[in-house]
C-alpha cells in the first residue's frame, strides 16, 4: 500500500515538474544585482543590427575642439568596433555582437566597406601585422596571411591559440588583441560574470607569442577591451570596466600602467583601487593589489583607446591617450558617450582628462539616452583619428580643420 501511494506521489510529482518547467536563469548582466535594487530598469542597450544610415542620424551634433573637424568616412558596417590598419590602407574592422569581420578600401576618396570574413565567433579583436590579418575570437586567435592582396577571396585561418574558453563563458568572452613591442600579441580574458570569483585563466590579461605559447601579463583585470604601448616607455596601458550593481557613484572604471611582471589590480576582491567589494572584498585589504593610474568615472564603459603618434594634431597632443567611451547603463543618470583625451607628464603621470569629441549623448535620463557609442579609436598614416561606432556601423573621421 505504501509503494503504490509513494509511486502516485512520485508521478504527480513528476507531471507537475513537467507542467511547470524550470525557470532559466537570469541574463549575465543580471548576475550581482542585489535584493535591494530588484525592481530597477535599467538594462544593457541593443545595437542597430542593420546599422542605421548616417543621413538618418544627427551627425550635426558632433563636437571637437577648436581648429578639428569631424565627418563620417565610412558606413554600411553594422556593430562595427575593433579596428586595425593593413599596409595597404585597408582598414579592417571587427564586430562582437555579429559574426562578421569587415575591410574597408578607399578608392580616389570613396569608401567602400565589404563584409570580408562570415561566420566567426564574436570576432572583436584585431591586429594587422607583415601583411597578416590575426583576429581574435570568442575561444581562439586565427591569422589570415596575405590578406590584403585576397580581400575578395580570403584565405583559410589558421589557428594560432584555441580553447581560450573552455567553460563556453556567460559573461566578458569577447576579446581585444594588441601587438606588443616584444612581437606577441597581448589580449584580455574577462571575468565570466559581472561580480564572481575567476578561474586562474579569467579576468586577466594574457599574450600569446607566433608559436602559440601562452604567458599571463596581469590578474585582477574584469574586463579590459583596450590596451596600447606606450611609444616611448613601451609599457602596456589598458582600461578596465569595474562591476555593476554597486552604486550609482561606485565603482570607477579605469585605465592601467603595467610597470612590472605579476600585478594583480584587485578584482574579484577590490575595485578602483580603494573599494573593496562587499562579498568578496571581505577578509583582504586594497593595498594588496595595484591601484589604477585614472579613475574614469562611474559606469562609462571604456572601450578602445590608443596612444597618438601621429604628425597631424598639434604638438601638444603627441602621445596623448584617447579612450572611446562606450557610456553607462548601469547608472540612473547616463554619462560617457563620447571619446577623451589623457594628458600625461613626463613621468607617466596624468596632467590632464578633458572630453575631446563629444555629441552622441541626448538625454541623460533618457531610454536610450544616445544616438551613437564610440567603442575603437585608431591613428591613420595621415595623423587623422577613425572612431568607430558600433551603434549605427559607422567609422567618424577626425582631423585638423583647413
């Protein structure tokens, strides 16, 4: 009698489960939100999967400062973010929301943007080095040879590094990719949620060298998606998006100096370098690890930044850092949007961080509160500056006014 009445239960059981399937989890973005804050809004934005047309935007808006321009040189690129620059001038430019990877060719002043490699795995990172195109994915680094003289009919990757994520991550998995001085490629491996405890290879900075070999560079790193050398120290510089879910105010989002071989800049345990995390900050002091060389602000998504070596801008600009700053979500007011300038002493120290193109946000408190996100900077052979725009798939030029 009692197996057949435990039986029953177990078959009502069963067709309850059934009728009522488990509920999926919460999006990666969600992850740390506390109770306290359960009832908030706010929300990442979606980029323009199509792109938008230039023509439809208020580029008009746009603002540098005195004696620069800005105009679009290139659209027709949906989630158009990390770029680099080939030998021949192609510009290649990489997506993360999409699969497509992009070059761009400019013939007697017109520009004509073609989608060049289909199907890869977020591929955000790029570098273009000796006529190789190297792209990084999701879980791999692949190098496209000779890629210039076959841009109608590229060649088969190969693969430099695979499994650089075996856990198939939720959170941070999409990659930047810089070469350094010392000819390996150095690129980021993010936290895989927004405030969790890493694995050894995760929320680091890591570089790989042509044969595949592979070293750590920094620990402690959530989620860097730009990084350059500094050209006359040679040090690695990157910034870093700090955890959500904190406050309005806190944390800071940053930009970094490597200075010397096993720094560890605090994160799961400390953020911006003097706000220990709540959790996981607990039982450890923030002067165990190292403090960022800039707070950039609360929530301002920096992306892509690089040094200015160019000879176009004004003296005063030479090795200057522009960050492009993708702008807050996780904030009640909105703020970024747009692309800064670090002025930097003679011994590495920050003199100056002043807004340099500016225009993309509309309404602060708006949903959406922008028309366009800055997410890449890079310096052409003319000394002019390509900001892309992943939002709407457009590249801005900026140059000196005539």
């Amino acid at each position: 009698m009692r197996a057949a009445v435990a039986a029953a239960l177990l078959a009502a059981f069963a067709a309850h489960a059934q009728d009522k399937p488990a509920a999926s989890p919460p999006p990666s973005w969600q992850q740390g939100k506390p109770p306290a804050l359960s009832e908030s809004t706010l929300h990442p934005f979606a980029i323009e999967l199509t792109g938008k047309a230039a023509k439809d935007l208020p580029v008009d808006k746009l603002k540098v400062p005195a004696g620069f321009k800005v105009e679009v040189w290139a659209e027709g690129m949906p989630g158009a973010r990390t770029m680099a620059l080939g030998d021949k001038g192609t510009v290649f430019v990489g997506t993360r929301q999409l699969k497509d990877v992009y070059a761009v060719r400019d013939s007697g002043g017109k520009r004509e943007a073609k989608v060049l490699l289909k199907g890869l795995d977020a591929p955000n990172g790029l570098v273009f080095n000796k006529g190789t195109l190297f792209v990084a994915e999701r879980g791999r680094i692949t190098r496209y040879d000779n890629i210039e003289a076959n841009l109608d009919n590229p060649p088969q990757a190969k693969v430099l590094v695979d499994n650089l994520d075996p856990n198939n991550q939720p959170g941070h998995f999409w990659k930047f990719l810089a070469l350094g001085p010392d000819g390996k490629l150095y690129f980021n491996i993010g936290a895989p949620g927004n405030i969790v405890m890493p694995t050894y290879m995760e929320a680091s900075i890591m570089r790989v060298d042509m044969k595949g070999t592979l070293e750590t560079v920094a620990l402690g790193v959530r989620n860097s998606v730009g990084m350059d050398f500094h050209p006359k120290t040679k040090e690695l510089w990157f910034t870093n998006h700090a955890r959500d879910w904190l406050s309005d105010e806190l944390p800071n989002d940053t930009l970094h100096r490597v200075s010397r071989k096993g720094m560890h800049f605090g994160y799961p345990f400390c953020h911006q370098g003097d706000t220990p995390d709540p959790q996981f900050g607990k039982q450890r002091s923030c002067k165990e690890f190292d403090a960022p060389t800039l707070k950039l602000g609360a929530h301002i998504a920096p992306i892509g930044m690089r040094f200015y070596s160019g000879k176009m801008f004004p003296a005063e600009y030479q090795n200057n850092i522009f960050i492009a700053m993708r702008g807050s979500w996780n904030r009640t007011v909105k703020q970024g949007y747009n692309v800064m300038r670090v002025v930097l002493d003679e011994n590495g120290k920050v003199a100056k961080y002043e807004p340099f193109l500016t225009g993309f946000l509309v309404n602060e408190k708006a949903d959406p509160p922008m028309w366009g996100r800055p997410n890449d900077v890079m310096v052409m052979r003319d000394g002019s500056l390509l900001v892309s725009d992943d939002q709407n798939g457009i590249l801005f030029r900026i140059s000196t006014a005539k």
